[in-house]
C-alpha cells in the first residue's frame, strides 16, 4: 500500500475540490459544483464544523482520494453518519484507497457508536454497488431521493 489514509486537514481542502469536480463530471453533471475552498474551510474547519474528512494520501504528498461524511439524526436510530462523497482518483481507482476510506469511515462511526452508515449509489454506478453488496451494506428498493434547491426553495416559500 502505497497511500496512508489521515483526517482530513485545511491544506487538503484544494485536493478534495479538485476530487468533488472530478466526481461531479464522473456523475455526468460537471456544472453542478458551486461549493468553494473558502466553503470547505469555513464549514470543515469552523467551531462547529458541519462535515468530517478523510483523505487518501500517496507517500510523495499526493491525495488521491476522500471520504466527506456528517452527522444527521434519525427518528427510528438515533445518531446516524450520512457519507456525502466517497472518491478516488480515476487514475488511482484498483489500488484499495477507496475501500480503505470506506473502511475509515465506517470505523469512526463504530468506535464513536453511531447507529447508521448511509449514502446514496447512483443506480447505474454497478461496480459501486457491487463493492458496497459485497461489504454487507443493503441497497434499499422503493426509496427515492426528493431534493429542493435553491431556485425551488425561493419559489415555494415566495408562494
């Protein structure tokens, strides 16, 4: 293993842009990013940070890889962690790093006793599925995600 995977710090903030963008145009909407590195500075980094990382970094400084998680709060368990983005380079992808950040993530969240691990897959992403199946993680029929953005949000609420 040529990579180490470390909490996620200010200094990498360039490097899990650069991977959200390139995640973004792997899911074939490359527009849709908006978020910023002072975003991810202000609500990774602040007093109460919104969100947790981990990074997959080479031994030459490189990061490869992230993982980009936070809490959330379900009704049925209790405290669950949402895992927002898991990514690996496509030029890195075969090497373990994602399977090790995916490992990273679900060990925070045995150790720190959350109830749940939970993300989305898009549904044509079958090698994803496949490795998430093969961990043990359920795939959940009949659920769908429901979103409302910010062009949608002032809409409704001007109504």
């Amino acid at each position: 293993m040529d990579f180490i995977i470390r909490k996620g710090e200010p200094k990498d903030m360039q490097a899990v842009l650069n991977l959200i963008t390139e995640l973004a145009v792997f899911e074939k909407l490359p527009n849709e990013v908006e978020v910023t590195i002072d975003d991810l500075l202000k609500d990774g980094f602040s007093n109460t940070p919104k969100f947790k990382t981990f990074v997959a970094q080479e031994s030459d400084g490189n990061i490869i890889g992230m993982a980009l998680f936070y809490e959330r709060y379900s009704t049925w368990k209790g405290k669950t962690i949402h895992l927002e983005d898991l990514m690996v380079t496509e030029t890195k992808r075969g090497i373990g790093a994602g399977k090790e950040l995916y490992k990273s993530v679900l060990n925070f969240a045995y150790k720190n006793k959350y109830k749940r691990v939970a993300w989305e897959v898009l549904d044509w992403n079958t090698n994803a599925i496949k490795f998430y199946e093969s961990t043990g993680a359920k795939i959940l029929n009949g659920w769908l995600v429901a979103q409302m953005n910010e062009k949608n949000l002032k809409n409704f609420i001007s109504q």
